[in-house]
C-alpha cells in the first residue's frame, strides 16, 4: 500500500544513487522512518515530481548535504532524561575520576546540546581539565553548529529545568550568555571538544574510550546494522569502560551483551571483558 | 460489525483515558489482534501509563520497545516522547523526530505507517481529545483501504479531536466507548 509521493520502489532507487555516488549506506536503516522523512522533504522543498528530487540529489553536492542532514534525525536536547544524567554525576564520573585521563566519545551527537551536557557534568564534577569529548556525526553542518556553542535561548528554560532534575547545583545561566536569540555557550566548555565526521555504517574505531554515548541514534538503524554498530563499540572502549544508549534502547539481545554488565535500570552498561 | 483482523491502532488524546479503560475492560477474556495505543501526555515518568493499562486490561500490556515484532492477544502503548513507527515487516520503530501537532507521540505518523503496512487488514479508532492530531493519519488509512472508527463526539469527553476527524476524513463507523470492544 503507498499514499505517498517517494514510494518504495523510489526510496531504493535513492538509496542506491546515494551508496553509488556519494558513499552513504542508507540501506539498514529502518525503513518507516527514512520514507516518512524523504516524502516530508519532497513536500518541504516542493519538489514537482520525484525524478526532479532524484536529479537535483544526483547532481548537486550542496543539496545533497541539506537532504543527508533532513533525512537523518537531528532533534536533541540538554539533560534529556536527567535520572540518566544523575546517574553519569553519582555513579560513573566518580569511576571515571579515578583514570589519569578520560576519553569520551559522543556518536551521533548532532548539533551537540549531549556533548555541553557532559563538559558541564565534568566541570562541576572538577575532571575536566583531564578529560576530552570526542563529537561526531555523519552531517558536516550539525557538527559546524555545534562547535560553535549557539543555541536557541527560548530552549533554555527547559534545559534548565532539567540541569536542576540531574542535580545540578548552579545558576544554569552562568554556563552561557545571551546574545539576542541565542545562548552562547562558555568557550572554556568547547575547549576540550574534538568534532569530527564519523559515519556509524562505514567508517571504523579511531580511538579507545572509557565511555561511548550513542543516545537515539540506534533506533533509526535494523537488527544487523545495531549489531555491527555494537561491536565497532565493543572494539572501541577500554576495559571497564562505559556505554551509555537513549532510553528506549538495549544491548540486551546484542552478540556483545555478554561482555557487559548493565548498571540498575539506566541504560547504561559496562564492557566486564 | 465484524471482528477486526490484522492490527487495531487506537489514538487519543485529552478525555480519552477513560474511553481506553472502559474498551480494554470490554476485550474480556478473549483472543484479540494485535492493539497499538498511542495517546498524548505529558513526558515525564514513562512507563506509568502501561501499568495503569496493564492493571485495567485483560489482555497483556506493555509499553513498546523498537523492533518489538507485532504479536496478537499483546497491547502496545506507545512511550512517551518518541513517536511509534509500525514496519513493513510487523515490527515497530520509535523515532524521536520533532513534534507534529504539538505532539510526539504523534497519533498522524502511526496512523499513516500503520495504514502502509497493514492496508487493509487495519482498523484505526480515534477517541476523545482536543487536537487535530489523527486526522491525516485517518485519511491514510482510508486510502489504503483500513476501517476507519471514530468515537461519538457527543459522548466524547473533549469532542474537537473526534469532531475534526469525522468532518474532514470521514468514519466507517462513529461509536460510544463503551461499543467499540464488538468490534475489535
């Protein structure tokens, strides 16, 4: 059944243009989601028929970065689920803490509000001065915004609130400056942040890390592509290291589950071998 | 009116708890098709609205995981703050794109993935609530065939939601809570 303007049979056609010329694997992703995206898109940008998308997408480099970028999820928040947070502040910084220096990888971190989450956990938590963040996405043009520290300051009270629910302790307005619309965030926060592309389907480990977070990125991948995902993560922690997902995602039925224990009801677990 | 085969997808939002209750304690004991629900709330602690339903429902309840295979005599409520996707393959999919509607869940987005991957063979219900959420997603089911259930707005405890529904995409059928379990 297909009400909608991109069907399927144009969606593999996409996905093939898109792995043929451009390198992008979209073919594990799950499936609703990608169509649900590419048709919202066509309606977006008033597209006259579908081989008029799949021409403009074939031959125009600077569109073919806002069509990766559209069809990928970038919603995102700070503090998303502060129990998670408060568990990262009383359970596993202080582990980290221990370490001469810490590696932390944020994959798939979109316009970046999760990686000034965590610089701010380890600021408060005094290891940032010994710690590095590791940001990368698959979309140049998130990563180029999140570098900057800018971010909507109508978000702010929000982010705010959850700062506090995480059990943060200050004046969540010192972090940042208003600068009309926008909340620019401390420079000594991105100081230690490294950004960087990193395509989850393709491209391979690059370092090692006492902690990975990957929070609602999995959701959008199949079984095969989360499995091999969780290996590419298995191969690229430290022992004892931590690996942190979004709140609706497991390791649980993963071929790497039995190398890892789950820290209580958070989902957060720790590679044991 | 004929017992739903395939998949019964039900949205809902402001008044529609009691609806809910009331249809899932009118399943009784008996075999039922898969049942999706997806209803509007406020984000906060999740998985208190499944054991609300699980407390009150015959039938199995639980709140759904991504890439949970579809299964009969099962209830899946959509968690909060991320959209329910449903796949070609029976599965579901949670997507936390942005809102629509205001909404995330959105009642449309299950609605029209639903439509596309059970055709036919779906039945959506809308109940009670104050949104145009759920409308484009009807439109989608009919489109594709599906039934189509909407709630009596004169018995609905906020009728716009129903109202909107029925105005601009139309009803197979308009029931009262209490009627809709004869035909799921």
């Amino acid at each position: 059944m297909d009400f909608q303007a991109v069907n399927d049979d144009n969606i593999s056609i996409l996905l093939n243009d898109l792995l043929e010329i451009y390198g992008y694997d979209f073919n594990e992703y799950s499936k609703a989601s990608l169509k649900r995206r590419i048709n919202r898109l066509f309606t977006l940008d008033k597209f006259p028929s579908f081989a008029e998308m799949r021409y403009t997408v074939r031959t125009n480099p600077e569109y073919l970065k806002r069509f990766i970028e559209e069809i990928t999820v970038n919603v995102t928040e700070m503090f998303r689920d502060p129990s998670f947070y408060r568990v990262l502040r009383e359970t596993v910084l202080p582990t980290l803490g221990t370490y001469p220096f810490i590696r932390i990888w944020h994959a798939g971190c979109s316009t970046g509000e999760e990686v000034y989450s965590m610089a701010i956990l380890l600021q408060e938590a005094n290891l940032f001065h010994k710690s590095l963040l590791y940001a990368t996405d698959i979309n140049p043009g998130v990563l180029e915004r999140a570098s900057k520290g800018l971010f909507p300051l109508s978000h702010m009270k929000g982010h705010s609130e959850k700062y506090i629910q995480s059990g943060g302790k200050k004046d969540f307005s010192s972090y940042y400056s208003a600068n009309y619309d926008l909340a620019k965030f401390n420079s000594e926060l991105s100081s230690k942040m490294i950004f960087s592309t990193h395509n989850l389907v393709s491209d391979h480990s690059f370092n090692e890390f006492q902690l990975i977070i990957c929070r609602n990125v999995l959701i959008y991948f199949d079984k095969d592509l989360q499995a091999k995902v969780f290996k590419l993560f298995e191969q690229s922690l430290d022992n004892l290291g931590y690996l942190a997902l979004g709140s609706k995602e497991t390791l649980r039925f993963s071929s790497v589950a039995p190398n890892f224990k789950q820290l209580g009801k958070e989902k957060i677990w720790r590679k044991m071998a | 009116m004929s017992a739903a085969k395939g998949l019964v997808i039900i949205g809902g939002s402001a008044g529609s708890l009691d609806a809910i209750i009331q249809l899932l304690a009118g399943l009784k004991n008996r075999h039922v098709p898969p049942i999706i629900i997806v209803l509007h709330r406020k984000t906060g602690d999740d998985s208190t609205l499944a054991e609300l339903l699980s407390i009150k429902s015959p039938v199995p309840v639980k709140e759904a995981d991504e890439k949970d295979p579809i299964r009969s005599d099962t209830i899946y409520i959509a968690p909060a703050d991320y959209h329910l996707l449903v796949e070609q393959d029976h599965t579901i999919s949670l997507d936390y794109s942005e809102k629509i509607n205001y909404s995330r869940p959105s009642i449309d987005i299950s609605f029209q993935t639903a439509a596309e991957a059970y055709g036919k063979s779906l039945t959506a219900i809308l109940l009670s609530g104050a949104n145009a959420d759920g409308t484009e997603g009807l439109k989608a089911v009919k489109a594709c065939g599906g039934r189509v259930i909407i709630q009596n707005p004169a018995t609905a405890e906020v009728a716009y939601m129903p109202q909107h529904a029925l105005e601009k995409a139309g009803a197979d059928l308009v029931l009262n809570a209490n009627e809709i379990p004869m035909v799921i």
